[in-house]
C-alpha cells in the first residue's frame, strides 16, 4: 500500500512541476529514472554530482543552453522525487514517470506519452542523465551534424582507447568492406547496422559469426571482433520526430536482460529505410557516463583539469589535483582578467571558493580554506589555513580591504569586518539575521574569543573575550589610546545543573 501511495505522490508531483512547452519543434528527453546498482548509493545515481553539480543537472543545461528553445522531458523512476526536488519546476519542462524498469526504449515510449499533441514533427534528442561532462557546445555541434546529415536518426559515439575487455559499452557495429560471400559493399561501406550491448556479444558462441543483414546484404563478424570495436555507444541521440513516433511502439525485449533498448530502433529505421548516421565529438571525455564510484572520481578529475587549464595562467593554483573554484566563480575570474589588471590571486592545496563569492584583487586563499555564500571582499585580503567563511543565501558577509584573517578562524553569518582589521587564530565570529555582527576599521581581535551580533567600533583591541550582543565603544584612555577589551567573559548560565565529582 505504502508503494502505491508513493507513486501516486510521484505521479501528482509530475504533474505539480510539468510546464508547458514552447512552442519549439525540438525536444530533449533526459533519462533519469534508473538507480545505478554498481554504484553502490542510497543516492539516486543522476543526483552525484560532478563539479558540485548533479549530472541530471549538467546534461539539462547543457541542452538548455546548446540548443536554443529547447523543450524538456526528464524522466524519472527510482529515488523519482528526490531527482524532482533538485530540478524543480521550470520552463518549458516536464516530467515523466518510469514506473516499471524495463530499459531505456521503455523509458523513450514513457516520455513521448507527455509530448503534446500539438508537436508533429521537429527533432527529438534523447541522453543519458548521467553524462556529467556533456557540455553545450557538444550539444550544439551534435544538432548541426544532425540537420547538415540529412539522416532520419544519429548516434553520439566515443572511441574507446582502453583494454576492450573493460568497454561495457554498446559497440557501434558499422558495414565492412565486404559481404558475407566477398562482395563489395559499395556506398555502404561504413554505415551504422546496429548497436549490439557488451553483454549481448559475451552471451554469443565463441565459433559461430554473428551474421547481420543491411539492404539485403549479409556481413559475418567473429565474437571477438565486435568486442574489439572501440566505437561505442554514448547514449546520445537524435530522431526526426515523426519516425520516432511512427516505430518507437515496435521495439521488443528479445535480448539478454529482457529490456526494451534504445538501441534497436536503429535496426527498425534500416529495415525502413530510413537513415542512420554516427558521428563523435571532437573531446571524448564529454560522452562518459559512469556506474562506479572509480568512474565518477575520474570525471571529476576531468571537470578539475578544465578549470585548472582555464585559470592555470590568471591565477595561481598551489595544487592542480586538490581545490575546488566553482565555475561562477572561473567566469567572474576570466572577466576580471579581460580587464588587464594582474589578479595577484593564490589559492592554496585543498581550498574551496563556493559558487555566490565575489573576488577582487590580491586575495590569498590559504591551505584548506573554505568560502561560501554570498562573501564579498575587498582587496588585498589574506586567509590563514583552515579558515572558514559562510553566510546563508540571504546574508551577507562583508571583508574590507587589507583584511588578514588567520588560521582556523571560524566566521559565518550576517557579517561586515572593515578595512585594515586583523583577526588573528582561535577567534570564532557569527551573524544572525535579528543580530548582525559588525567589526569597524583597524579592528584587532586575538586569543580564544567569541563574537556573536555585536557592534565593534573603529580602532579596538580584543583579547581573550566572549562579546554577545554588545556594543563595543572605542574610548581613550588620558594618553589618547583606545582602550583595550581583555578578559570579558559573561556570566554563566547553568551553573546550578553542575556539581563536583567526588
């Protein structure tokens, strides 16, 4: 009973944050309904993230921005709700529940059922949601390709560098030179039959040839010869929407899972007729899709050398394997180098610099520093190792000019530290919404103290104090000096709850 209520939930959720296409002929199906068993995750696999972002959420924008008015159809089937929450409601996109896994023909026959009426014909792609290194310029390019083909179906494939013992993918099985009984193929010569899946080639017999038939032509091919294609399968495809629509109802389950592919539609377009193209894109990493965490962490390590090239020669970068600048930040950086001004910016090993930071000149971002939220600097700000800073999305935390903040400094919240001010280590500093925390200029504060929503004025020296809620005033002592604020501890609370153990 409980599973039937959570469909009934996910289906009303569908429903909830579909919108209404566009008016666009092209569409963009994404496939996020399966759970990626081998990645061994209580997670959805389309919800691992890439560079901070989920995979759903990259292959999504990377049609969204490489295709212009591009529509939308995710969908969705194990862990459905948590891949809905993440993308939510947005335009000219709707979701589609795979409640039943039987592949990813199944899933395509799911989505078209959302398509309305209304679009005839146009341009259908079709993705993996777990190509966390597509981009949309690949997107862009695999469109013209398709339009300047002609064809009536293409693939995105990859070339495979690897031991083709370790290519679970589909093999993209082309037309040979010859027949079966040593006849030219003609202008065939190079066409796409068929994708055959590696598990599909390993159930063959390891004597008898795999016989295939295009336009009336046989091709044998030995079982070790379609496992040492290195033309894979990337998931990706294009169909002219019509076709799609007039033989997606034929596709079977007559394979080794019983599962409804994708995949042999381009069977069913050849015996039509109709044409099929392949083409790769020009970097191969862009079409990796992963079903172990060993995969995930080598297309993270990609994601990790395209900032590293991007930024390697505007900034300085103390380790090209271990930080992390979101790619917001990458851009703004890029803008502020177009400028011609030397950055002068260093981010030490293992520093992290969040999506909502706004830079500025001379920071030094120290070893295993952490900056997140909508933290704006100044210029010439430098950050010890292990400093923390945060704010939540509707605050604010401000940094001065020629502020220096030291190791292990912890600073979160709704916060403003003015010009030439000095926090030195073990300080610990926070601001609320209700209580905002305000340090003035030439501020130092030192030693084991705490800080919460306080006023610090301009000019004062604290050491070793808790300050809750205080206003802090700067007054000289009969020499012209600021006094200091040493010491200050509040009385404690809960003394009564305490007793000496004997």
């Amino acid at each position: 009973m409980a599973k039937e209520n959570n469909s009934n939930e996910i289906i009303q959720t569908t429903k909830e944050l579909s919108t209404d296409f566009n008016g666009s002929d092209e569409i963009a199906i994404i496939l996020a309904a399966g759970h990626g068993k081998r990645i061994k995750s209580q997670r959805s696999k389309m919800l691992h993230k890439i560079w901070e972002v989920p995979t759903v959420e990259r292959v999504y924008r990377a049609c969204k921005t490489g295709i212009e008015k591009c529509n939308t159809v995710i969908v969705v089937g194990i862990k459905a709700l948590d891949v809905m929450k993440v993308i939510g409601k947005r335009e000219s996109n709707k979701f589609a529940y795979q409640k039943e896994q039987n592949g990813t023909g199944h899933a395509v026959q799911v989505a078209l059922e959302v398509i309305p009426d209304s679009v005839k014909d146009g341009i259908v792609y079709v993705l993996p949601g777990d190509m966390g290194l597509l981009d949309a310029a690949t997107m862009k390019k695999f469109r013209e390709d398709f339009l300047q083909s002609g064809n009536d179906m293409m693939v995105l494939t990859g070339i495979y560098k690897g031991d083709p013992k370790q290519n679970y993918y589909g093999r993209i099985v082309r037309v040979k030179e010859k027949t079966i009984d040593g006849k030219s193929s003609g202008e065939d010569f190079g066409k796409v039959i068929e994708i055959i899946e590696y598990k599909d080639i390993l159930a063959l017999s390891d004597e008898a040839l795999y016989i295939v038939e295009y336009k009336k032509k046989k091709y044998s091919f030995t079982k070790t010869e379609l496992l040492e294609i290195n033309e894979f399968n990337s998931g990706v495809y294009a169909f002219k929407y019509s076709k799609l629509r007039e033989l997606i109802g034929n596709l079977t389950s007559d394979n080794v899972q019983n599962e409804i592919y994708i995949t042999d539609l381009i069977y069913l377009f050849n015996q039509k007729g109709y044409s099929v193209g392949a083409v790769s894109p020009e970097e191969d990493y862009v079409v990796m899709g992963f079903n172990d965490k060993s995969v995930l962490k080598e297309m993270e390590s990609i994601a990790r050398r395209k900032i590293y090239e991007r930024l390697k020669n505007i900034i300085e970068i103390a380790d090209p394997d271990d930080f992390f600048i979101h790619e917001k930040v990458v851009e703004q950086i890029e803008e502020m180098d177009k400028k011609g001004v030397p950055l002068d910016i260093k981010v030490g090993k293992g520093a992290y610099i969040g999506e909502n930071v706004k830079l500025n000149y001379n920071i030094d971002f120290g070893r295993a520093t952490y900056v997140d939220g909508n933290v704006i600097f100044g210029k010439n700000v430098k950050l010890w190792l292990t400093v923390h800073l945060s704010c939540f999305p509707n605050q604010k935390l401000i940094i001065g000019d020629n502020v220096e903040i030291l190791w292990g400094d912890i600073i979160k919240g709704n916060i403003v530290i003015g010009d030439n001010s000095r926090i030195e280590s073990s300080v610990n500093m926070t601001g609320s919404d209700e209580y905002p925390l305000r340090i003035g200029k030439n501020v130092l504060i030192k030693g084991t103290s705490y800080l919460f929503g306080s006023i610090v004025e301009d000019g004062l020296f604290i050491e070793h104090s808790v300050l809750v809620k205080k206003k802090v005033k700067a007054v000289k002592d009969k020499n012209g000096n600021i006094k200091p604020v040493r010491y200050f501890i509040p009385k404690p609370e809960g003394e009564d709850l305490l007793e000496e153990i004997d």
